[in-house]
C-alpha cells in the first residue's frame, strides 16, 4: 500500500512541475538564450545516458561487448540507416561480440 502511495505522490508531483512553467510563463515567449539552450538539451541528454549505460557497470568504466553495439550503430547511423536497422544492427552486433566471448 505504501508504494501505491509513494507512486500516486510522484505523479501529482510530476504533474505539477510540468503545470508550473506554462502556467508561470502565460503565453510569454522565452528570451532566446533558454529556447536555444532548451532546444539542445535533450539531446546532450540522451548521448549521456547512452554512454554511461554503455560504458559502466557498478560505478566501474567497462568496455565489453555493449561498446561493440553502440559502434556498430554509429556505423549504420553514418549510412543513414533507418532506425529500426541501426537498433538491429546495434543488437546483432552486440549478441556476436558476446558470442565470441567479450562477455
């Protein structure tokens, strides 16, 4: 019962963060230095969390056969390769490389 409350908590909580800035803001423009920082963030983002699920495992700096995928996406995504490739190529790799042994 606990957690359903604690999960009911965070999402009013959520909910009223993601309310608050509209509702502060009132229709106003932002000043053009927050909209090209916004507009850029999300990508910054993701690429880190990209690479530090890739590249760590318990606080430690690994490379093992997720760095083979995460190449091998790079390569399909420098061929313009649709997404659903780069994802199949990507986990292709991954499972051959763990095949062979890079754990």
């Amino acid at each position: 019962m606990t957690a359903t409350w604690v999960l009911l908590g965070l999402a009013a909580g959520t909910y009223a963060l993601k309310a608050a800035v509209p509702l502060a803001l009132g229709g106003r423009e932002l000043p053009a230095p927050v909209t090209r920082v916004a507009d850029l963030l999300p990508a910054a983002l993701l690429a880190a969390l990209v690479l530090v699920s890739t590249f760590t495992d318990d606080g430690r700096l690994v490379i093992d056969a997720r760095a083979v995928g995460l190449v091998a996406a790079a390569a399909a995504l420098a061929r313009r390769a649709p997404f659903v490739v780069v994802v199949v190529v990507a986990a292709a790799a991954t499972a051959l490389a763990r095949a062979a042994g890079a754990a």
